[in-house]
C-alpha cells in the first residue's frame, strides 16, 4: 500500500509552509498542500515542525518518541519558514 503523502507538497521538504500558503522553494509557486512537482523530495524528519533536539537527543513531538533525523514519516510538518 502506497503512502497517501507520497508525492504531494505537503510531504516535501522544499514545500515552504506559511498558515495556509504552501510555496515551492524552487519555483516560487504556490500549490497548496495537495499539489506536486517534478522536484519532490520526502519531508524528513529534521525539516519537519514536530523535530527538535534535547539533550542530545533527536526527538518527534507529534509521536512523543526519540527519532533519527534522516526518518521520513507521514505525520510531516513542514517548519515555518519566511518566503
């Protein structure tokens, strides 16, 4: 079975999200959280809005567990970043 993400802007890691605005980091655009591009990549987790480190630790807030940063996982939220 096929991640429903998969593909989708809302999942990539140069998907700049910003309230409801989701801007291409390459061209510009924006497609919403449901739209695609030739340049998609998977979120990972260390571009995601649930990671953070402490203590030396990678955690996820969202499952409330250590994580690695190079996981890719379908609860991806993309940080907050200016356009």
């Amino acid at each position: 079975m096929s991640d429903e993400n998969y593909k989708k802007c809302k999942s990539c890691r140069f998907c700049i999200h910003s309230v409801s605005s989701w801007t291409c980091h390459f061209t510009g655009g924006d497609s919403g959280p449901e739209g695609t591009c030739a340049r998609y990549r998977p979120g990972i987790c260390e571009s995601c809005g649930y990671y953070h480190v402490e203590g030396g630790k990678e955690m996820c807030d969202a499952l409330s567990r250590e994580t690695m940063g190079l996981d890719v996982c379908s609860l991806y939220e993309p940080k907050y970043r200016s356009v």
